[in-house]
C-alpha cells in the first residue's frame, strides 16, 4: 500500500510528511502544499524567505456573505474556518461563495431529492 506522505526538508532539517513540516512552522497544510504545486521552494511555502517573484499579491476580491461584508474572500474563508484555498477551487468550479464556503449544500440536478420515488424494483 502506497502512504499519502512526502518527506519534506526545509533549512537541512527532514519532515516525515507536510503536515508535520507545516505545523512545525505554523502554517496549513493544504497552503503548504499549493505553494509548493505553484513552484515555491520549501523555504518559501513556510513563510521563512520571501515568496517568489511570479507570486505578486493582489488587492483580493470584496464579498458578502449572510450580510456580512468581508475585504477579501481569504478574510471570509479566515471566518468561516475554510481553507482558502479550497474555497477557490470551489469557486472555479462554478459554486456559489455560499457553496464554496460549504455553508449551503450544493444541489446536484441529476440526483433526486427523493430518491425513494425514484427507485425500481428490477426483480419481477
């Protein structure tokens, strides 16, 4: 069976996985881990150099949620313990900012919502 874990080495010093690399640092994981997807150097992932050039920073996105208005949906992921990250790829993939921040379910239009109405008896 194959393990989901990477060994990491950060400053000369050897992590087993990210995820005790990223806690050893305070960081996330799954940030940790889209850095290191978008080519940052471990160093840079952790916090402890200077992110890489093509990282520019923007000014963020302005968002209201539940009538709450946040700077930046990093801000409203922050308040409603999402990860950022994935709150992005969930809007990408054409969810609401309610879905991406997992506060609405999303409807899926080929399943039923009754799926007891929908079921045959193949058996007779």
């Amino acid at each position: 069976m194959q393990s989901n874990k990477r060994t990491i080495i950060i400053k000369d010093q050897t992590y087993d996985s990210l995820e005790s690399a990223a806690k050893a640092f305070g960081r996330h994981r799954n940030t940790v881990d889209y850095r290191l997807s978008k080519g940052w150097t471990p160093e840079q992932a952790m916090g402890l150099v200077p992110p890489p050039n093509f990282a520019c920073k923007t000014p963020g996105i302005p968002v209201q949620v539940k009538n709450q208005k946040f700077k930046t949906i990093k801000a409203a992921a922050k308040h409603f313990n999402r990860a950022y990250t994935h709150v992005i790829e969930m809007l990408k993939k054409g969810r609401s900012i309610e879905q991406a921040l997992g506060l609405v379910k999303r409807y899926e239009p080929l399943q039923s919502k009754n799926p007891e109405l929908g079921s045959v008896d193949f058996s007779s």
